[in-house]
C-alpha cells in the first residue's frame, strides 16, 4: 500500500510510511536538516524506542523532552507535528515556539497547541494495540512567518497555514510497541504486620 509519502522522508524516518506525514506534503528534501537544522531528545535516540513514561502504559505519563538546533535566518517561527507513520494519527500539535536554539523540557506545556486526533490539546499517549510496533515522527518545522492560530486549531488549519512558508525542517523518529497494562495488587508486595 502506497501512501505517496515520498523516498526521502521515508529515508529519514528509517522506513516505510503507511500513512502519509505532513512533511511530505508542506516541504522538499532540500529543506530537511537545512543549515544545521535538527531536533533531539535526551529520552531516546533517533530510530529508537520510547520509554514507557511518555505512553498510555503509565498513568502520569507526559510528552517527552525536545530540544532542536538554530533554524536558517530569516524563520520567524517554529512548528512542531507528531504523526503515527503507520496509523496516521496526529498525536501532537505545536506552534509559537520561537526561531532559535531551544527546547521543550519533559512534560512542559507549549505555548500553544491544537487539537490531536482525540480532539484535545495535549500530547496524545501512543498506545498502539497489543505486540504491534508504531513508529511515532516528531516533524520540526521552520516558517518564514509568525502564525495567527488561536489555541485548539485543528491539524488542517495548521498544516494550510504553514505549507509554502517552510524554511527547513527536522526529524526525529521514536518507536514503541503495545504492552499489557500490568495492574498491581496486595499480593505482589511482602507487607509485614
């Protein structure tokens, strides 16, 4: 099953997409990690898995800390979007993040979000089903203007908004596999009268 997403982003997420991404669609390959341009975690490594503190594994789970490089001179603004490469779901959606070095730290809020593809404004857990791998792609992106969006926008809204306005762009990809929820009881712990 072809998506359309093409070979380079393909490339930089390590695989095959079965559902298209956004960074397909609003930039070119020439833009992606343009003058130094990346994005990074202390919490994982490129390609690798996602602790479970940052999933729908654990109750008081939080997204996962970010930090990303200078953008091209000339970026006004930064964007960020977290799609499923496998299911297509939008679990993150981040804007007004200004156009230098910085970093989002674990769990903080951004300064303005939108809704995931739950209808809410906050990171959406990965929880994908039982023994099943999803790849989860962190796209960065550098725009040449300062976006008007209010709080709660949609995915649509953003994306018409920042197509033809990317100046570079950035990938980081996490991986995680569905786990069973371990429920704890009295009997897994020696209490002493």
């Amino acid at each position: 099953m072809s998506t359309g997403t093409p070979a380079w982003v393909q490339q930089a997420i390590g695989g095959e997409a079965k559902a298209s991404l956004t960074i397909g669609e609003v930039a070119e390959e020439k833009l992606l990690g343009k003058s130094g341009f990346s994005l990074s975690s202390d919490a994982f490594r490129n390609g690798g898995e996602l602790d479970p503190s940052f999933t729908a594994i654990e109750d008081d789970s939080v997204a996962p800390p970010l930090e990303w490089t200078a953008p091209p001179p000339g970026s006004q603004e930064l964007a960020l979007i977290v799609e499923d490469a496998d299911d297509g779901k939008v679990h993150w959606l981040v804007w007004g993040l200004k156009a230098q070095k910085g970093a989002l730290f674990e769990g903080e809020a951004p300064p303005r979000t939108g809704k995931n593809a739950h209808g809410n404004s906050e990171w959406l857990l990965p929880d994908p089903p039982l023994g099943v791998e999803h790849r989860y792609v962190f796209q960065l992106f550098a725009l040449d203007l300062p976006l008007t969006l209010m709080p709660g926008a949609g995915y649509e809204e953003l994306r018409k908004n920042i197509k033809g306005h990317v100046t570079a762009a950035a990938i980081l990809t996490a991986r995680f596999e569905g786990h069973e929820i371990e429920e704890l009881d009295g009997e897994d712990f020696d209490f002493e009268d």
